[in-house]
C-alpha cells in the first residue's frame, strides 16, 4: 500500500506517541504489553486503487489482584457478618471467588453468601462458625492469590436465675438478689445491669451497675441492695 493508518478504539496512533511500547509498520508490534493496550484497533490502507479497512480486538489477560484484608473478625451468635478477605478486586478474566474453612468449600446458599467476590456473609452466627476462613481468587492466569481470615465467635451469658426482692412495702430500699447464669458464655462477663421500672407517672425509674464477685460459679448467689424507691409505688425487676 502507499498509505497506511492505525488506530485505537477509534484514534488514531503513531509511533513514539501515547504508547511507547507500540511500534507502527503494515504489521503492529507490541513490547511489554500492558493490560490499557487491550480494545479495538483497525488499520486503514490506502493507494490509487481505494481504500481498506481491518479489524482485530487485543484482550490482554492479567492474574487476580486485591487489597488483602486483615483480621481477626468479631461477632456475638445471633448476629450476621461479614467477612472481607480482598477489597478492590480486579483481573482478566474476572477472578472467581472461593472460600474454604478447614479445607473443605464454603458453598454459596442457606446462611452463607459467597456472591460478592473477597467477601463472606454469614447470617445467624453459631457458635461452630468459629475458625479460619480462607478465599482463594483465581482465573486461569498465572497465579492464584490466598489470603486467611480468623472468625471469633462471642457466645454471651444467659439470664440471671433466681431473682429475688426482700423488703417492706413501704420502705425505700429492698435488697435484690441473683444466681449467676447457668450458661456463663464464651469470655468472662464484667457487669450486670440491672433496670427498676414504673409505669406510675413522675416516678423516675432506676438502673444500676453491678459488677460481679463472682464469675465462674454458676450458683453464685449475688445480692446488692436498691435504695431510692418510693414507699407503696409497684416496681418491676
């Protein structure tokens, strides 16, 4: 041909132009490809007899890559969470997500939801949920990337047994009194709270702050007394 004109997605190149690692002849020759080069390029030429035009499409495929996450990761049972391994996913093709624990695949479904890639929600946290969490990218291209999040699992106590009120009717003071829960969860508890309530107007309700004696005694009987009631006024613990 006595004339020829390359193009990129519709502009058009030149050698020693925007991208220095493209060299322009009747054939384009790429060094150190790099994944911006992919897209559509078309190759005018031209002589006295007319003009032609070429089509070819440049897919450059690149290995998985994220910002890796730290952890460990806190939840109480009961609640939902969710796990992030990678933020800022990219790779060509699209990374597919995997997750495993204990070696043995997380699949997508029921309380665990594996379709956001580098994430994992888990709803109605249990207690066997615990452990190490592993997400695997991958797509075909060279290496896969890992990367471990631990899961802690809070179990909380259960109720306070046994409540008990001593205490004249008309006195403003009763003494209350408690057995520590018979499940006492998975880390020592530091406080209970305990809430003193009226429904009869202008009378202000009462919350205090017990820290316990006692924490790993089940049958731990803790007593503290209540001062400030209003004689003949119904209350509830």
């Amino acid at each position: 041909p006595d004339d020829y004109e390359w193009s990129f997605d519709g502009t058009p190149i030149s050698e020693g132009g925007s991208n220095p690692n493209i060299s322009i002849y009747p054939v384009i020759i790429f060094t150190n490809v790099n994944r911006t080069d992919s897209g559509n390029y078309s190759i005018t030429v031209s002589n006295e007899g007319g003009t032609s035009t070429g089509f070819f499409i440049l897919n450059v495929l690149y290995a998985p890559e994220g910002v890796p996450q730290t952890g460990p990761f806190y939840v109480v049972t009961g609640d939902d969470i969710t796990i992030t391994a990678y933020s800022n996913i990219d790779g060509n093709p699209n990374p597919t997500s995997i997750w495993t624990k204990n070696n043995s695949e997380v699949t997508d479904g029921g309380r665990f939801d594996t379709s956001v890639p580098g994430q994992l929600t888990i709803t109605t946290v249990i207690s066997s949920d615990a452990g190490n969490y592993t997400n695997t990218l991958t797509n075909g291209v060279l290496i896969s990337i890992n990367n471990t999040i631990e899961l802690i699992v809070s179990i909380p106590p259960s109720m306070p047994r046994s409540v008990t009120v001593v205490g004249d009717p008309e006195a403003e003071s009763v003494v209350l009194s408690w057995l520590n829960p018979i499940n006492l969860g998975s880390s020592v508890f530091t406080l209970f709270n305990v809430f003193i309530y009226t429904t009869t107007e202008g009378i202000s309700n009462i919350t205090r702050q017990v820290t316990p004696n006692n924490t790993i005694d089940t049958d731990y009987n803790n007593i503290v007394t209540i001062n400030g009631l209003k004689p003949n006024i119904q209350y509830t613990v």
